[in-house]
C-alpha cells in the first residue's frame, strides 16, 4: 500500500451504526406470533400485577396503591389509562361526592385468568420453591 493512497479506495469505511439499525421499523419482518403480540400487550410487571389485583375484585385507585407492590401514583395511573386504552380495564365513575373512580376488568381482560393461573402455577413449582431453597433454614 502506498503512502499516497486514500485508505477508503483499498479498504472500505465503516459506518458506524446507530440504535436504528437494530430496531425493525417494518412489522413483515417476522411471523406475527400471538403469543409474542399478547406479551407485548399484557406483559410488563406493573400491568401484570395490577391485572392480578383487579381479577380479585373491582378496585379504586388507592386501594390499587396500596396492594400492587410499591407503586407509585405516576407509574399505576399510567398503567391503569394504558390498560384502559387496550379495553382490558374498564375505568367507572361513580357517582358519589366526592367522585371515585373504580377499576375493573373488562370481558377482555377477564379472559386474561387463566394465563394468570397458569403463571401462578409456573411460580409455585419454580420461582417460590428457588427462594425457598435460597433462604438459608434455622436450625
């Protein structure tokens, strides 16, 4: 290689990549999988937790807060306009002064119980029965 000669001519230039190049902007670039879609819809660890708790019964927003885990106003009150945007919950005022609000689940998402079930089983056999191995025993 002369001294003279542009590095680009013999060697090509990379370009360096950006976080786009990772990101799929087409949704044809895979088989849409139900499984995967649903994940996407349900699948985020306030939304499941807030999920559990309205299977119980219909909430209002503080009893929410005080159950589901330490979470904050900000992060529940997105979750809850969230899941009601995908039908999952529905969000009914109630008449009384002062106005509350109470949540409950829709059809759609009551059809949610059995994944939940489900999960909790996987739970029982694999993530409880690993923290009870994890906790050391008192003699």
């Amino acid at each position: 290689m002369l001294a003279h000669e542009p590095l680009g001519d013999i060697m090509p230039v990379r370009r360096k990549r950006s976080v786009s190049d990772y990101i799929s902007t087409r949704k044809n670039d895979y088989v849409t999988c139900a499984a995967v879609e649903s994940a996407r819809k349900i699948g985020n660890q306030w939304r499941l937790i807030v999920i559990r708790y309205l299977l119980e019964r219909p909430m209002r927003f503080n009893e929410l807060l005080k159950v589901a885990c330490e979470i904050d106003t900000k992060t529940l009150s997105r979750v809850l306009k969230y899941l009601a945007s995908e039908k999952i919950v529905q969000r009914q005022v109630l008449g009384t002064q002062p106005f509350t609000v109470r949540y409950a689940l829709t059809d759609k998402g009551e059809q949610i119980r059995p994944i939940m079930q489900s999960l909790k089983a996987w739970g029982e056999n694999w993530v409880l029965r690993d923290i009870s191995l994890e906790t050391p025993q008192k003699s």
